[in-house]
C-alpha cells in the first residue's frame, strides 16, 4: 500500500488569457468571441459564469469540454494542462451541456452505461442506478429516451455527466424550460454534489438561481470579464437602495418637494424611493417625505439583487 497523499488542486479550473476568433464567413468579418478571458475557479466552489447570449460563456465552456478548438491562451482542469494532457484533463470535467441531444432509442440504463464505458469506468465501479435514482429516473431506467418528457431527458443529461465521477461538473443552462418544482430539486441535488466535494461551474439566465446557489460569481460581457467576485462583495457593488413608503392616504401625484428624489408611484399609491446608502440616510428621506405633507402609514427598504448588478456591468456597448 503506498503512503503517498494526493495533493489536491488549489484550483478546479483555470483560464489564462483564452482567446477565441472564429474565421470570417460569407463576407462576414471575423468574431472574436474570447478577449483575453483569464479566470480561476476555486476547488469545491459553486462558480456562476453570467452574461447575455453571445457573450462568450458557451465558447469558453466548449474549449475545457474539447469541442471549440481556442485561438490562444492557456487551459486547465484539475491542475493538468488541456493541450499538453487533453484526455487525462478532461476526464476531470463533466459537461452537462443546455441542448437536449441523445440516442431516442436507448434507455437511460444504457446511456449511462455506454456512456461510462465511454470514459473507461470498469463495469464493477460503474454507479448508473444510483446515478438514476439520484435523479429520480429509477423508475424509467428501461424506458426509451423518446419517451421521457422534457424535464426527465434534463436530469438523464446530468446523469450521463456525472458516470465518471468528476471533480469538476459544469451545468449550462441546468433548469432551462423545466418548472418550479424541479428547479428545486436539481438545486438541491447541486448542493449535495459540492457538499460531496465537487466543483460546480453553473451558466445561467435564471438570475435567482445564480444568487442562490454561486459563493463566487463571474460575469462576461462581449468576450470579455467584467466581474468575478464573491456574491457577497459583488452584490456591495451597487450601493443603491429603495425606499417603499405606503401613504395613510393614497398619493395621485408626487409632491413638488421632493422632485430632487429618484421617486415613483405605483398603481396602489405606494411611493418607491432610490437612494445612495453612502450618501442619503433613511431618516432623511423619511423627514423629507414628512415635510411634503405626506403621513406615512407603513414604509421598508430593498437590497440590491444580482439583477441589478448584472443589468448595470452588462448595459454598456462592445469595445
């Protein structure tokens, strides 16, 4: 028996400065999809990669999964460079992708099956029915793929993703088109993989899914990283509040007084103030809304969310 300790990782994965140019078609110029996107993904996070469509997250993601060949720059996975090493760095990761794409004619059994063997699994270390159970696709484990609805054919694309047991999954889109429910038991399922000690890199449109489940957070925009911060500190980016302030009488118009304010009306009379959290205290906007006549039946304040965060580093026109 050897005595030798793995020594794990400092990083999952790493990106030092990719860079991606897909060739001039039809008399198209060239797209440069990638500028120099450098990033570290630490081992045993949950990592949000968030951007607008063609930002450049898919084409990041397709170069560490060996699908879109890179244009410059350097890659790895789980420590192990992925041109020097390709087969053994990808043998870390896991790439759950956002299209539904699978033999119809299989059953989710023979999926993973194929799909372990695929990776090289010896048959006796193989865990498809645990893998489907944990998936809640147990009982369809002999059913063709055709047949699965929409939500099923998402959770067997986890499954196939997780046969080989990576310390690395990355789930594009997990939850696109699939309801509440199961929204939430693929988040909880997430939680457990990285209790368990896996690294999750998650893409997104669903903002809330992002602030739920990411400790940390990067967000490219127009190929390039804008952000990547812990939620916590990238959410303190955006200083701003709201002030929601319910009148004792409905309001029909805002008060000339306070025209210097950021103020709205809803459609109940409700009265929605935005303020600087560093520059104006509540209880001066309280006073102020008081001196304009108003009695103040009920009032609470709103944090900023991702969305906001997202909308104000996003919103700005390519380089």
């Amino acid at each position: 028996m050897s005595d030798k300790i793995e020594t794990l990782p400092e990083f999952a994965l790493r990106a030092f400065d990719m860079e991606k140019t897909y060739p001039a078609q039809k008399g198209l110029p060239p797209i440069r999809a990638l500028k120099g996107v450098s990033l570290d993904i630490r081992r045993g996070s949950i990592f949000g990669l968030l951007g607008p469509n063609g930002a450049g997250k898919s084409t990041l993601i397709n170069i560490f999964a060996g699908l879109v060949k890179k244009t410059g720059g350097r890659g790895e996975i789980w420590g192990v460079d992925i041109d020097q090493n390709p087969r053994q760095a990808r043998a870390a990761i896991g790439v759950v992708p956002q299209e539904i794409n699978m033999d119809p004619f299989f059953t989710p059994i023979e999926s993973l099956e194929y799909q372990a063997g695929f990776y090289g699994v010896p048959k006796k270390e193989r865990r498809s029915m645990e893998i489907l159970e944990a998936m809640g696709l147990a009982d369809k484990a002999n059913a063709y793929v055709r047949s699965l609805s929409g939500g099923m054919k998402r959770r067997l694309l986890m499954a196939k993703a997780l046969v080989h047991s990576p310390p690395v999954l990355v789930l594009d889109e997990p939850t696109a088109g699939v309801d509440i429910e199961l929204r939430k038991q693929l988040w909880n399922y997430v939680r457990e993989l990285n209790a368990r000690g896996a690294t999750i890199i998650l893409t997104t449109h669903y903002l809330e899914e992002a602030q739920e489940l990411c400790d940390t957070i990067a967000i490219i925009n127009h190929g390039e990283v804008v952000a990547c911060e812990a939620k916590e500190k990238l959410l303190k980016r955006m200083d701003h509040k709201t002030l929601t302030i319910q009148p004792k009488e409905r309001l029909e118009q805002i008060p000339q007084s306070l025209s210097d304010l950021q103020a709205e009306l809803d459609e109940a009379g409700a009265l929605h103030i935005r303020y600087r959290a560093g520059t104006q205290s509540v209880g001066q906007l309280i006073e102020q809304v008081r001196a304009s006549g108003i009695s103040i039946s009920d009032l609470q304040t709103q944090e900023p969310d991702l969305e906001d965060v997202f909308l104000s580093l996003t919103s700005g026109s390519p380089s």
